[in-house]
C-alpha cells in the first residue's frame, strides 16, 4: 500500500542523509563556485537571496488566490 511504499522511502532517504552528513563549514545555502564560473560574489548572492525570497512570496499568493476560488494558478489563467 501507499503507506508501506512511503514508509521505506522515507527510511531510505533517513539512511542516505545520515550517511553523508557532515559538519556545516560554512553559512547555509552557501554552496560557493562548483562549476566555477567565478560568479559567488556578494552581489550575487544577495541577486539569489532575494529571488528566493520573491518566490516564497509568488507561491503564498498563489495558494492564497486558489483557497479563494478554488481553481488552482493554471485554471486561474483559463488555460
């Protein structure tokens, strides 16, 4: 069942999680150049905190807008 399928998902994401912890060095959400493009700069990172942010924002009008009509942000646009 669902439940059963859920449970053993959850276990192996708990196993795997565990497996690569490793003590924070650094901030959080600090995930520095790995592809190095020599774009971790301060101005940027503050550009991506503040996309973040806007998102959050965006996706709590969405929710707000479809608990007050009760169609979802795709049936809002007619589509």
């Amino acid at each position: 069942s669902g439940t059963n399928g859920f449970a053993v998902l959850l276990l192996c994401v708990g196993l795997l999680e565990a497996n690569r912890w490793v003590n924070p060095s650094d901030e959080p959400g600090s995930y520095g150049d790995p592809f190095n493009f020599d774009q971790y700069t301060e101005e940027m990172r503050n550009r991506e905190l503040n996309n973040g942010r806007m998102a959050m924002f965006a996706v709590m009008g969405q929710i707000a807008a479809e608990m007050a009509t009760g169609l979802d942000p795709v049936q809002q646009f007619g589509l």
